[in-house]
C-alpha cells in the first residue's frame, strides 16, 4: 500500500487532486460548526494524505492530527501543516491514539483504498475509539458509479509534468486498477520517470451501513458532496448519479 503513494506521487497529488479536497475541506468544517457549534476545536483526519481537509481545518484554529499510511503523503502534509500538527503513519484500519477527537473525517474513498468489507469494519472500529462520546465521524466513499470513471486512459501535459493515465475496473472481482507514469520535473529542472499503480475496491453502501451501526456509530446518514446538511431520501437515485458520498455518523 505505501508503494502506491510513495516518491513523486504527493507532487503529482497537490497538482492534479487539489480541487476536490480543497473544496469539501471547507465544507467539512462548516458542517462540524453546525453539528456541534461548541465543541472544542480539535480534529482528526484519517487518510490524510498530504493535508490539505487537514489545513481547512487548522486555518479555522483547530488542533489537527492526521493518520496516514504513506510516509512520502506525510512528509508533504508537513509541509503544509507545519510543527503544529501531530502526523502519524499507521494503517487506518489498524490504528490507536491516545487522545479522543470531537471530529474524525477521511475523505477521497479511503474505504475504496482499504479494501475488503472486514478490513473496513477494522478502519471504523479504529475511528470509533479515537472520537469521544458525542462527536462525529464524517467520511466519503466512492460509489460504484464513480469506480466507473476507473475505466479510461488520458494524457496531461503542463509546464512541469508529462502523465499517462490508465484504469480498468473489474466489476465482477469487486476492483479497479489504475496507473499514472510519465515524467515529473524535479527540483533541479530535470525530469524524473514517474509511475504509481493504485488500486480501488467497490464498497457496497448498504453492507457498508450495516457495518457502521454494527461498530456502535449512531442514525447514519448519506449526503451527496455539495450538500453534506441534508440526509439524502433518493438514495438509489444518487448513488446512480453521485461519484461519491459522504456518511455521517455520531458517537453515542
Ligand atoms: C486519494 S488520497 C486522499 C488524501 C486526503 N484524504 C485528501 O482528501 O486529500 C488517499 C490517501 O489514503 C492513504 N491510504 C491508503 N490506504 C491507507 C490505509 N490503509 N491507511 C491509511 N492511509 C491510507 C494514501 O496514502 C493517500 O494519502
């Protein structure tokens, strides 16, 4: 698993993946101000690459902590979060920490990342210890739909990266496989061959709401990414349209 977010990889990452954590890093921090306006300004992000759900956060004075697998992905992170963060290589399905948090989140289908159904039944477990009583687990999760968009092959050149992308999903073996070589230019001006394979497992959503309740976290519920407020009642219909959604859930 490092191998698939290690070397040139959190370069690559900030320039191409940016906008979507940027933009829902955001709205994250605005749904835990609704949910729980006075609850203490302390945050763990699991999965959290090279920070930036993790920096909406610490620019609004949260106290950050972030989990992650890849060494390359946290050394990136510490750059953008700086000394104040905590940052932590562990497994998200295999993880303890000493202190408790008001707020978890995980975004960009890290459940797709972890793999089978009991490895996420682990990764939930690990989050449920880490909240305290009364606070909030907020994570995305790719549908099947979004797995989809797996299935293609593009070109993207710029100024200072030449990448190839290629992905096939394997419905019937419940994964898809993509990967990005090409050249990325280093820091000294001359370009270095570049190439990542990542691999992305289908989550059945109802099997992974059972999961949910049956870890202990309390009256999940599915929002789309552009409305993470309002519970989604056509569930069927947004999981054929939405290439991700978002799972609320609370600590009792
Ligand atoms: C698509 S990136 C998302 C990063 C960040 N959450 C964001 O929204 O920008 C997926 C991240 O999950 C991490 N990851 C994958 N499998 C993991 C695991 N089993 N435990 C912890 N981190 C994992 C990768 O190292 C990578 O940083």
């Amino acid at each position: 698993m490092e191998a698939q977010y290690a070397d040139r990889f959190p370069q690559v990452y900030d320039r191409y993946w940016l906008p979507y954590p940027r933009r829902i890093g955001a709205a994250l921090r605005e749904l835990h101000q609704k949910l729980a306006p006075d609850a203490e300004r302390r945050m763990l992000d699991v999965g959290c690459g090279t920070g930036i759900v993790t920096a909406a956060f610490q620019q609004d004075g949260y106290e950050v902590t972030g989990v992650d697998i890849s060494a390359a992905m946290l050394a990136r992170a510490r750059e953008r979060l700086g000394a104040a963060a905590t940052l932590i290589q562990a497994d998200a399905s295999d993880f303890q920490l000493e202190q408790r948090f008001p707020l978890a989140v995980s975004t960009y289908d890290i459940p797709n990342h972890i793999g089978d159904l009991d490895r996420i039944r682990s990764y939930l477990k690990c989050v449920y210890a880490a909240v305290s009583p009364g606070g909030w687990f907020v994570f995305d999760v790719a549908t099947l739909t979004g797995l989809r968009s797996i299935n293609n092959a593009q070109v993207r050149e710029t100024e200072d990266a030449i990448l190839l992308y290629r992905g096939a999903l394997d419905e019937a073996a419940g994964r898809g496989i993509y990967r990005i070589s090409g050249v990325t230019r280093a820091p000294d001006g001359r370009y270095d061959r570049f190439q990542v394979t990542i691999t992305n497992y289908v989550v059945p959503i109802d099997r992974l709401l059972d999961l949910v309740r049956e870890v202990g976290w309390q009256e999940p519920y599915l929002a789309t990414t552009s409305d993470l407020t309002t519970p989604l009642v056509d569930v069927d219909t947004a999981l054929a349209e939405q290439p991700r959604v978002f799972v609320i859930c609370r600590h009792p």
